[in-house]
C-alpha cells in the first residue's frame, strides 16, 4: 500500500472513529437513562467490649464478620423493610440490605438501596437498629458461664449451762467454691453509632461510565468494519480511488440529484443549479484533452446499465452549445436509445437511416431548443447494431460530421454487456468512461479498459456520477472535478494500464 493510500485510510478510519465515538456515546447515555435510579444510605454499629469483660472476651475479626453475615441477612432485611414501613419483591428485598466491617476498626457499616433516597435511609438505619435491639435482647437471658450464690446446712450441738442438756441447732454456712456472686455480662457491647443521611444523588446508573462504555464499543466495532469493507469493497467510493485504478485524470464529476429523473436536461435548470455548472466544468475540461492534436469526436460510455452516460453526455453537448461551439448529440445506444424523447425529437429517423441510404445525413439529424446543439437519433433499431456500427459507412458520417461541427459526442451503450461502444470508440478520437460512485466496481473498470484497449481506442479520462453530498464538496460547486487534466490527458489506455501496475 502506498502511503498515500495509508494516509487516505487513516483519514477514513478517523472520521469513522469519530463519528463511531459520537453516537456510541450518545445511544450509551441514552440507555443510562432508561436504567432506574439507585440510591445508597449507610449507617454504622459499632462494637466494643463490655466494661466487665475480659483479655479472652477481646473483639476479633471472626465476631464482627459475623454480624456483618447477619446483617446482611435476608431476615434482617425483612426486619427492616417492616420497620420503615416499605414493601420490595423478593428478588430486591436480597439487595435492600447489606453489611460491611469498616477497615481497622470495630464498626459494622450497614447499606441501604432503594430507588426512593428516603426509603434508603430508613432501611439502613432501620436495619441498624433492628440487629441491635436483637443482639441485647438475646444477651439479657441467662446464659452459660452465670454463676448464683449456693447455701449448704449442718446441725450444731449445744450444751445448757443450767440443765446440762444438749441440744441440735441447724448451723447455715456459705459454700467455699460459690463463696462469690456474679452478675451476667456480656463479652460486647452493641450501639448505633451513625444513623444515615438521606442521599443526594444516586450511584447507579453512572451515566459517565455508560457514556464512555457505549463510546468504547461502538468505536471497537465500527473501526474493525470500516477496515474489513475497505479491504473487501471493490466499489468506487473515491475519485482518488478511480484515479489509482486507471491511472487517468477525472474529467468531470456529477452529485447525486433526485430531481435528475425528472429533470434530465440542465436547460430545465437555473444557471446556478449544481449539475449545471458541473456540466460547465466539465465542458472546460475537454478543451484540455490531447492538446496536441485536433480531437473533436468523443464517445461517452459506461461499464454497465444504470450509470448516468446519457445525462452526461446530454448535460455536457449543452454546456458545449451554451459556450458557443457547435455540437451534435448521436444516440449510438441502437438497443435502447433514449435522446430522442429527451429532447423531443422525431426518431423515426436518424443514425440507421443515414448508414443504409434511405435517408441524407441532413435529413436524419434534428435541431433542438438549444441554439447550436443538434440531435442525431438512433432512427430505426436494426438487427445487428454491432455490424451496422462497424462499417465504413459509419466511420465516414463521422468524418462528415467532424468537419460540420465543432464537437461531435456519441451517446453509446455500455462496454461490457455489448461490443457496441467499443466498436464506436475505436472510431471516434477517444473515449470517456462514466463511472457510478459506490456502485460500479473496480473489475468492472478494468475489464471496460481492456475492451477500449481491444479496439486501439483512446480513453482521455473518467467522468464520476452519482457523487454523495458529504463528498462531493470537495470537487467544488458541489459536484466538481479532480486534478486538471492537460498533464497526462490524451493517454492510450496502455498507458493507462500501466500505471495502474
């Protein structure tokens, strides 16, 4: 690849990245939008010690995982949504609440999600409460390790001093191993540090990273498309393009114009009108063709059917005629000749009746509405066009005509599906090729080169129709045209053929 097609690659790749970007990150807020809104509030416990407790009863991280496990709890949650009176399905009640121990400290952090920030904040606070209220409550029973205060009775024997008798009296004595009493404690103790804040802002979507995400993909699947269709795309998209593959110069380029069907003729239009001017353009190009040599006679064609030859070919004889010059339009299309109705002219006769006598030449061609321009119809359509074309009969009304007018075009068929055009190529001083944009393929031009080539037929240049609006500014008024022509105009298309190599 030579580098002016690299660059010309990456100047594409470039604006599709861009416009890529665009609208993915467009179509990715877009999608941010539709996402519900998600609001978080949080609200602490906090865990210490108990005043009594001791070196054993230390806090570790098993504990407060622990609460954090319960906390997060599908029960707790439950609690919660109760407490703050809301009502959530099942599937979101498992994502109303959840809990986490803070880094480095004894602090259980508990998170509340809801799409009401309110309704957030009273889950978390809700749930906060809950669990506490829960904890104390199942720490003020009785539990093991409590110890209670034990009596043990014995019998005394006593003598009176009076009587000498003995007596028994119950003796009631303290047990040496429950010689103390202890109060239940607890290892922890469990409070509401924080209560939570109602959010500000949600934190989901992220309409940032949607933004940039959706930018992301759609810049990953447009660039790696872009690069496959122009590696498998044999159309013509570029006049650059057109220029590489024949190695001949742009001899005129016509944009795309939904009133063309409807208006053919640029004497329809306003002397301002983009197609008019192009055809002026192009008009100008043509006295540049092989300076060296006295060219009068052009055949316009195409590859295929359906490229635009006989609008050009018609826009461009009047733009010759309204500049002065005397022109004469032939229909060489003998299989589908149209220039009769687009100028409305009689086509009973014309080009078949002056090749085998039953009409002078004088009499076979009609004036039009435009001063200086003449219409040659393609008369009666014969059984074999292709032999008609080919006589001598034919090459000497071109040579008559040559001498009568200042320029003599040749409206042909398409090369490839008959050998028509090639035949009046090689009889006339050269050709132009006309070229669809985004349609006619690059085989398609090389194979119409070759049978230009056939016939030892001059191909001066290519004409580019069809051109799409966003690329056609660069050719100027529009529709415009490429490099000028005069430095490498009049090329054989061996010569033509290799540049191309």
């Amino acid at each position: 690849m030579s580098g002016e097609k690299r660059a010309r690659l990456v100047r594409r790749l470039s604006r599709v990245g861009v416009a890529a970007v665009l609208v993915g990150a467009i179509a990715g807020f877009a999608v941010s939008q539709l996402i519900p809104q998600r609001y978080e509030a949080t609200a602490d416990v906090l865990v210490t010690p108990s005043p009594g407790a001791t070196g054993s009863d230390v806090i570790d991280d098993r504990l407060l995982e622990s609460y954090a496990q319960v906390l997060s709890g599908r029960q707790t949650a439950v609690a919660a949504l109760k407490a703050a009176k809301s009502s959530l399905s099942a599937g979101e009640v498992d994502d109303s609440v959840s809990a986490h121990v803070v880094s480095g400290s004894t602090i259980v952090r508990v998170t509340g999600r809801h799409s009401d920030p309110e309704i957030a904040a009273e889950l978390a606070t809700a749930a906060a409460q809950v669990f506490t209220a829960q904890l104390i409550k199942d720490k003020s029973a009785v539990g093991p390790g409590t110890t209670t205060k034990k009596k043990s009775t014995a019998t005394e024997e006593t003598i009176d001093p009076t009587t000498g008798a003995t007596t028994e009296t119950p003796a009631t004595t303290n047990d040496s191993s429950d010689s103390k009493s202890s109060e239940k404690t607890s290892p922890v103790q469990v409070a509401v540090s924080q209560e939570a804040v109602i959010p500000s802002s949600p934190v989901s979507p992220n309409r940032g990273a949607w933004t940039l995400l959706g930018a992301l993909v759609a810049l990953l699947i447009a660039v790696p498309m872009s690069m496959m269709r122009q590696t498998t795309d044999r159309r013509i998209r570029s006049s650059e393009a057109l220029a590489d593959l024949t190695g001949l110069p742009l001899i005129g380029a016509f944009g795309f114009d939904r009133d063309a069907a409807r208006q053919t003729l640029a004497t329809d239009l306003d002397p301002s009108h983009p197609r008019f001017e192009a055809a002026r353009i192009m008009r100008t190009n043509l006295q540049f063709l092989d300076v060296d040599q006295s060219s009068s006679v052009f055949t316009i064609t195409s590859s295929v059917p359906g490229e635009g030859k006989t609008t050009v070919a018609a826009n461009v004889a009047v733009a010759l005629a309204r500049g002065g010059q005397s022109v004469i339009l032939i229909d060489g299309d003998l299989r589908r000749p149209r220039l009769a109705a687009l100028f409305d002219v009689n086509s009973s006769v014309g080009l078949t009746s002056a090749l085998v006598g039953k009409a002078p030449l004088e009499k076979a061609i009609s004036a039009t509405r435009v001063p200086g321009l003449d219409v040659l119809p393609s008369g009666t359509r014969p059984p074999n066009p292709a032999e008609l074309l080919q006589t001598q009969a034919m090459s000497d009304l071109l040579t008559e005509l040559s001498r009568i007018y200042d320029v003599v075009l040749i409206d042909a068929p398409p090369l490839l599906p008959v050998t028509d055009a090639a035949l009046l190529a090689g009889a006339s001083d050269g050709a132009l090729l006309v070229v669809r944009h985004g349609r006619t393929t690059q085989e398609q031009i090389s194979t119409s080169i070759d049978r230009l080539d056939g016939v030892g037929a001059t191909l001066y240049g290519t004409v580019l129709t069809m051109v799409p609006a966003r690329g056609a500014d660069k050719y100027g008024y529009g529709y415009g045209y490429g490099a000028p022509p005069a430095a490498s105009a009049g090329r054989r298309a061996d010569d033509g053929r290799r540049a191309r190599r």
